[in-house]
C-alpha cells in the first residue's frame, strides 16, 4: 500500500508542481541568468552575452550612460531606493505601534468592540487604488479637505495647484501625504493579527497584576508587549517586506507617472524599487528590472535575517 | 488595632483573622472607590481613543461618498460641505460609461472566477496529498514550497512576462491568449495549499478508515468527505482570490499595455481618471471608486467572518 501511495501522492500534486516549476521555479533562475544579460531582448531571446553591466548600471555611476539625470543610477540609487527606505522607516514603526495600542485598548472594551472591530478591518477589503484615488482627491491643493481643516492655504501635497503658478509639490509633503495613506490602509491586518494574540494571553497574568495593583500602562508594557512579541517580530518582518514592495500606494495617490516634485527638496518622484521593476518591463528594459529585481530580493534577505538575529533575544516563545 | 477593637467590638472576641480583616474595610472601600474612578477614567479615555481613530479610519469611505454625490461647484467651493447641498447622481451615471463598465466586469469576473476555481482544484488536490497520502519526499517538497514564499512575486513576473510574451499571449487581440496569461499563473497559491492542508488535518483519522472499509477510495473519500467537512475554509479561500482578482493591478496592466478591452476593475479605473485630472472630475471621479469599492464592502458584510478567519490565521504560525 505505501508504495501504490508513493506515485499517487505525486499525482495528487501533479497540477501545483507543473505550474510551481513553470510560473514560480523557473522564472526565478530565468530572472538571475537575465540580469546578466547584456541588452537583452525579451521577445526573440537575443542579447548580447554576460555581463555585469546591468548591475553596474543600477548600483553605480560608472556605467557608459553614466550617473545623471535620468540615468539608471539616478532612478535607482537617487530616486527609488531613498524613496523605498524613507516609506518603510516612516510607516513600519508608526503602523505597528498604533495598532498594537489599538488592539489593547480593543482588547480592554465589552461595549461597542464589535463595531469598532469592524469598522477598523474595513480599510482591508477596499481597493488599494481606489482608496489611493479617495486620499489624492482628501489631499488636494486648492479644494482638499485636509488643507480645509488645518487651515492651509493651498499647500501641494500630492499635485501643484493649477490656480498657482509654478507651484511646485515639496518632497516631504508627498512623502507624508503617501506615508498617512500606507498606515491608514496597513492598520486592520495588523490589528487583527495583534487582537488575534492577545485573545489567546492566559488572564491569569493580568490578575496577577491587578493583585499588585499595577498601572495599566506598566501592564501593557511589562506584560502585554514581551507575551505578543511572536506577533510582534512576525508583524515586523512581514510589513518590512510589505513596505519594501510598496507599489499600489503609489499608483493609487500620483497615477502611474509616480508624481513630479521640487528637485530642491528631495528625488523627483515617489517611485519606489517596485515602481522602477515595472517601470523597466513595461519599457521592454527586462535586464535592468531583472537586476534591481535580485537587488531588492538581497536587501530584503538581509533584513530579515538581521530583525531575526536581533529579536532572537528579545522574544519570548 | 485598639482603635479597631473599639469600632467593632464584638470581632475582638472572635479570631485575629476576622478582626484584621474588618479592619481593613474601610480602606478597602476607598481603595475600591478610587479604583472604580481610574476605571472609568481609564474606560473614557480608551473609548475617545477608539472613537477618533474610528473617524480616521471611516472618513476617507465618507468623503468618498459625498464627494461623489456633489456638484462640481460644491466641489470647488473655498470651504468644504460636509454633506451635498444638491446631490447629484449623475456622476454615477457618466463614471459607469466613462469606465465602460459593463466590460470592466465581465473581464473582471472571468478572469477572477475561472482562476479561483482553478486555485480551488489544484489547493485541495495538494493539501490532500500533504495531509492524508504518506509518500517518498512529501515534507521534502513541502518545505520547499513555504521557503519560496519568501522570494519576492517581481522577481516572478519578470520571467513570467517574458513567459507568456513568447507564447504570443500579450499579442493584442489575442483574448483567448491574454486571458490565459490573465488565469494560468494564478491556479496555485502556497498560503491557501497551507490553510486548507491544516484543516484537512484536524478531520479525524478514524472517518478516512471507516470510508477504508466501506470500500471508498481515496478520490471519493476526499470529493465526498473531506470537501465538504472543509467547507468553511474553501470559502474563505474563495472570498480572498476573488476580492485579490478585483484588487489587481500589476499584471494584467502588463497584459493588457493599453488595450481597454482586456482591462480589469482596477486597471479601468486607474486608465480612465488620470491622476491629473482637473477638480471638476471629481464627482464623477469618487462614482467611480465608490462603484469599484462598494462590492468589495458587500462581500466583507456578508462573509465577514470567513474573511477575517481567513486574514488571522497568516499570523498564527508566528
């Protein structure tokens, strides 16, 4: 019986392996050998041998189309990358805190906690681009409601005003109106995953505490957070790869141009690593997008090792 | 303690325990008085946290709605209406021309529909296999398929791209091409093979051994047993990869490089209100997202539940 088992089990898995290997396997070893490919074309095959060249073009300002404006270094390693590490410094920590602050008070409330458990999943199921469109039109110069409410005349966060002449958007007023959106719409899943582990918190820790009559806030600190640290780093992994692959944001608040802002204030646009990836298919430059695509895959391999070492000796299983 | 004895004189006749005790009350009652107070002090606060982040949360859906039922002018005024003066439900009417929704839809739905199924095929035939069938190299093959979870999908579509462009499958006016590319990369996913490979193993043994000796075989017993009893997590499953099917953007952009008529939900949507677009667009503009939004709002109601089982779990094995 264990060996009629033995080919049935792989013909059971038959289907997820024949299109793992076509869609999933292969294209990662095509994506590594193409990103040493010198001008590469996709559609007949040709190129014209290895070279290094792509990487050289991506990473450095040596390559034969140089470092400036509008060079590959430039939308890369001046553009993309910052852009890519400012959003995931700025909305990974903040996200995190807010809804681990959020589930405990969730957490803590009888009444009303499946209305607002509700309400606070609801940025989950909405279209990212959709929503992106709703913050651009909250966002905006002249009639936004938020100018509107904190009484500011016409400041530019996503797009210039038409009304004002060479208005020009300031980088760090996209990168905040950008940054607000990603919590915003990063909240519910990790609020649900934090709710999640606290549920399975043994109360018994909590009594003891209240026997001590401690502050809830000491609770929540001395308790709470070393008993959800699994949730924690798990979150922290997680979101720091979700924040490294931001690209729906983008399209959603500046349209698939990626937006326009003052050169003096910081890169030109908000395009992210992902942004540029796409960007470079779409362009029919696969080598390139292939290139930064194992660059981004190595930043991420490394961070997450490194958030793994770190919280070895911080988290409690 | 003399003071004690003298409130309550006839404890001190009785043991020292009860006494101590009774001597205690009284700054226990204020302790508790001051207790409750920090609660409810503590219970308002949490509830005026909850509710502004509620408003934060909620207002963007608000926004969108009334904007969406506003006039252009209204739209433009120096301050901002909370609620339309004058609503105007046109703008539903010119964004669902201007989208050319009716193909939106249709594209959306076949495309989400046949994939999902596929997805389903593929998730129950592995999961089976990982759950109930002992074969040579079955956690060998499983470890491999959650490691590659963690490569990165870009480095993926890259390859996959130039995959179905040698097939001919971006070709324009090549549907049934283009709907493949659409479809076929998308019949298996890992996560939902995991999900559905952990419910399969809390069905007891012993009912695959009574369906042994009745005569079943494996197919039946897991089309006729196993299925059903994993109903609830097959749902939720369902639910995710259409709302993923309405949601996406990336890849059927590639795909489509401009031809509307393959264009799905979201792709329409971006394509048919660039960003740029001038302020009297708005209202028809928000329609449009409201339209993209609100069926997505309508699965979360009615199968909130399956959804948000569905979401949690991912965090359950960290």
């Amino acid at each position: 019986m264990e060996s009629k088992n033995n080919w049935k089990g792989w013909l059971y898995l038959a289907p997820v392996i024949i299109l793992l290997a076509v869609f999933t396997f292969y294209p990662i070893i095509n994506t590594l050998y193409v990103s040493f490919l010198k001008d590469y074309n996709y559609l007949n095959g040709t190129s014209k041998g290895f070279t290094f060249d792509n990487y050289i073009a991506v990473l450095t300002p040596f390559s034969s189309s140089g470092g400036g404006l509008n060079s590959m270094f430039d939308k890369v390693m001046r553009t993309a990358l910052p852009n890519t590490m400012l959003l995931t410094i700025i909305t990974v920590p903040i996200s995190i805190i807010l809804s681990l602050v959020i589930a405990i008070a969730l957490n803590s409330i009888k009444i009303l906690k499946k209305l607002f458990q509700t309400v606070f999943f609801m940025p989950y199921v909405t279209n990212a681009i959709a929503i992106g469109m709703v913050f651009t039109v909250i966002f905006d110069t002249d009639y936004g409601i938020f100018n509107n409410i904190f009484g500011l005349d016409h400041h530019a966060w996503i797009f210039p005003s038409p009304n004002v002449p060479g208005q020009m958007v300031n980088y760090w007023s996209g990168l905040f109106a950008i940054s607000f959106y990603i919590v915003w719409h990063s909240l519910p899943y990790k609020i649900l995953i934090f709710l999640g582990g606290l549920q399975n918190i043994d109360a018994q820790y909590y009594d003891a505490a209240k026997i001590d009559s401690a502050p809830k806030w000491k609770t929540a600190l001395k308790i709470t957070v070393p008993l959800l640290s699994p949730q924690i780093l798990y979150m922290m992994i997680t979101s720091f790869i979700g924040a490294f692959k931001e690209y729906n944001s983008v399209i959603g608040l500046f349209g698939s141009g990626a937006g326009a802002f003052d050169k003096n204030t910081g890169p030109a646009n908000m395009s992210t690593m992902v942004f540029f990836i796409y960007d470079q298919v779409a362009k029919n430059k696969v080598h390139y997008a292939s290139a930064a695509s194992i660059f981004l895959f190595l930043i991420i391999m490394l961070f997450t090792l490194i958030q793994n070492q770190v919280s070895k000796k911080r988290v409690h299983y | 303690m003399a003071k004690q004895k003298q409130n309550y004189p006839y404890a001190a006749e009785t043991s020292g325990y009860v006494l101590a005790l009774k001597g205690s009350d009284a700054s226990t009652a204020t302790k508790e008085k001051v207790d409750k107070v920090a609660h409810v002090f503590q219970l308002i606060v949490t509830y005026l946290f909850l509710a502004l982040m509620g408003v934060i949360i909620i207002f963007p859906f608000y926004w969108m709605i009334i904007t969406s039922l506003k006039t252009g002018e209204e739209i433009q005024q120096s301050v901002q209406t909370f609620f339309p003066h004058v609503i105007r439900w046109e703008n539903y009417t010119e964004a669902l021309t201007r989208l050319d929704f009716p193909v939106l839809l249709r594209n959306t739905l076949l495309v989400g529909i046949i994939s999902t199924l596929g997805t389903l095929i593929t998730t129950i035939l592995a999961a089976y296999a990982f759950a109930r069938l002992t074969f040579k190299g079955r956690d060998f093959i499983f470890m491999i398929l959650l490691g590659s979870m963690m490569i990165p999908g870009e480095m993926m579509v890259i390859s996959n791209y130039i995959s179905v462009s040698r097939l001919g499958w971006t070709a324009s006016g090549n549907y049934f091409g283009n709907f493949s590319a659409m479809i076929v990369p998308f019949w298996v996913s890992i996560f939902y093979i995991y999900l559905l490979r952990q419910n399969f193993k809390q069905i007891p043994n012993e009912l695959y051994l009574a369906a042994k000796v009745d005569g079943k075989s494996d197919w039946e017993f897991l089309w006729k047993v196993m299925v059903p009893l994993a109903m609830p997590t097959l749902t939720t499953i369902f639910i995710l990869k259409l709302m993923g099917a309405w949601n996406s953007y990336v890849w059927p952009n590639l795909i489509a490089s401009g031809n509307k008529n393959i264009f799905l939900i979201t792709n329409g949507l971006r394509e048919t209100f660039s960003a740029a677009d001038n302020v009297n667009d708005y209202g028809a503009q928000m329609a449009a997202t409201v339209i993209v939004t609100v069926p997505l709002l309508l699965l979360f109601i009615f199968f909130r539940k399956y959804i948000m089982r569905g979401v949690g779990r991912a965090g359950i094995k960290g």
